[in-house]
C-alpha cells in the first residue's frame, strides 16, 4: 500500500467503533434518524452525531436525507451489505462454537405440505444429523395454510410449503418449482389419452385435496368446472393418490410424488406437459434472528444444498 493512500483506508479497521456501523444498520432499518432514535430509545441528536463519526471514518457521505428519510448513498449501499454480513457473522459465533465443540442437543421442529419430493432437502437433513447426530428432528405434516399459521404462532421454527402471498414475519427461500398433473387410474375410459380440452372433464368424478389444494390449481380447477362433482376427498396428497389409484375419481397430484405410480401404470397423466401448473416450493422460516443453535444449524445446512444445488 503506498504512503498515499488515506489513513482510513489503512487503519480503518482499528479505528472504528464498531456500535457505529449497527447504528448505522438501525438507522437504515428504521427509516430515518428520528425512527431510529425512537426505537433505540436514545436522543436524535446522539444518533446523528455516530452517523457522523462513521462517515468521517470511511471518508465518505453514506446517507442523504430525503422527504421519506433517509437515502442510502452508493456508498451507503456498499457499507449496509458489509454491515449485515458481519451482522450475521456476529449473531452465528455461539452456534458454530456450540457445533464446534459437540456439545449442540435440542429440537428441530419443521412442519411440511404433504408428498414433498426434494433430493436438495433429504440430503441437508441426512448430513446436518451426521454433524449433529444429538438434535432430534421432528416432522409435522398439515395443509399448505397451517404450515404458515404454526409458523406466526412460534409452535414451529421450519416450514416447508407454498404461499400465495408474502408474510412480513417469515423469510422466504425458493426449494424448487413443483408441477401437478391431473391423473386417472388405469381403468378410467380416459386412460390412454391426452386431454385437449379440459371442459371436457367437467362431468368427471373428482377427488378433491380440501385445504391442502394448491391455489394456482383451484383457480384452474373452477376457471373449467373441474370438481363440480366430487367424489372423493382427502387432506393428504398420499391418500389422494391412493383414491385416484383406486379408480375413486380423477384428481391433481404433484408430479413427483407419483413418478413411480405412473412408471408402473397405476395412474395415467391427463394433461399435456404445457398445461400442467406450476408453482414455487419454499423453505420457510421465522424472521426473527434470535433462533436456538440447533435450529439455526439446519436452516444454514438446508440453505447451502439448496444454493449449491441450484448452482449445479
């Protein structure tokens, strides 16, 4: 490094305070500097005067006030990604060090919509109990609306599911894209054909998933009369499978869960491949940071299969 470069540059890092830059991440959070101060319960002068100590310490303007609040700068957009990433270095230490030393137990709850099919997600399970053969993981099946309910209301920390929407208490990580294909048994008289037009199914016995249904199909389903006469329900996709097999009704099922039953001629696909709908699978979460070790643990195993996996 030459003499010309500036002190900031060469001595930042033991010059700072570090509470500067997470008043800085509060600032940017909050809005403004007045919300901040508020939510830190602290005076806005004290809080303007850190903003200002930090931008003299990196050289440079990090947020402009604007008729909102508060702008971040392209500097101020550099040093927020630096300041959550170390953020979250900070809040992983106890549970790397607890993994570390051997000495993490506890519970990993996760309730899922029924018939998932993830090989990303089967294997960050069997290689977080290889690394951590004393968590007990426990697994809960329920429809897709449930899975984001226990999730709000804390009784579990881990969901695998679909949303229609977005909840500003759950983090959000797509696990993949999941298809449904409409399937009969192999003695329906559709049997054997491809359906061009889906009205002409109208009349059909159907096998309804209640509220485990996707709403992207529901939507498809009433759009063509599908289901006007029902014959046959079930909560869980499995035992939907099981009546559609079973020649109860014709019914929608996601593709991969029943790869086998078509293989061997026990369920045939209705639709065409470019009508079958489709819709994002997701690792769900709750937002807040303050986790226990354990399952923190399996949130970051699962995120690293799923993110090498869509690298692959």
């Amino acid at each position: 490094m030459s003499e010309d470069t500036p002190l900031t540059d060469r001595m930042f890092a033991s010059r700072v305070d570090w509470n500067l830059m997470r008043t800085f991440v509060d600032i940017v959070r909050a809005g403004g500097i007045g919300a901040a101060a508020r939510q830190l319960n602290k005076q806005q002068p004290s809080i303007s005067a850190a903003l200002k100590r930090l931008e003299d310490h990196v050289g440079a303007t990090l947020l402009r006030r604007s008729a909102t609040g508060v702008e971040m700068t392209a500097a101020g957009k550099a040093m927020m990604a630096l300041c959550e990433d170390m953020l979250e270095s900070a809040r992983m230490v106890p549970h790397q060090i607890a993994q570390a030393t051997r000495r993490v137990e506890g519970v990993v709850r996760i309730q899922i919509v029924s018939a998932i099919v993830s090989e990303a997600f089967d294997e960050a399970i069997a290689s977080f109990h290889r690394r951590n053969p004393d968590i007990h993981i426990e697994i809960r099946v329920s429809p897709w609306r449930k899975v984001l309910d226990a999730l709000e209301r804390g009784e579990v920390e881990v969901g695998i599911g679909y949303d229609s929407s977005v909840r500003g208490g759950l983090v959000y990580e797509p696990l993949f894209v999941e298809r449904q294909q409409l399937y009969c048994s192999r003695n329906h008289p559709y049997c054997g054909y491809r359906i061009g037009q889906l009205r002409e199914l109208a009349g059909e016995g159907f096998v309804l998933t209640g509220e485990d249904e996707i709403e992207t199909v529901t939507h498809l389903r009433r759009r063509y009369g599908l289901g006007a006469r029902v014959t046959g329900q079930a909560e869980d996709m499995n035992e939907a499978r099981r009546l559609i097999a079973c020649g109860v009704g014709i019914g929608f099922l996601p593709v991969p869960a029943v790869r086998s039953e078509v293989e061997r001629g026990a369920l045939w696909p209705l639709l065409h491949a470019d009508f079958e709908p489709s819709y994002d699978i997701f690792l769900l979460a709750r937002a807040e940071p303050e986790r226990d070790t354990a399952t923190q643990l399996f949130i970051d195993e699962v995120f690293r299969r799923i993110r090498a996996s869509a690298r692959s």
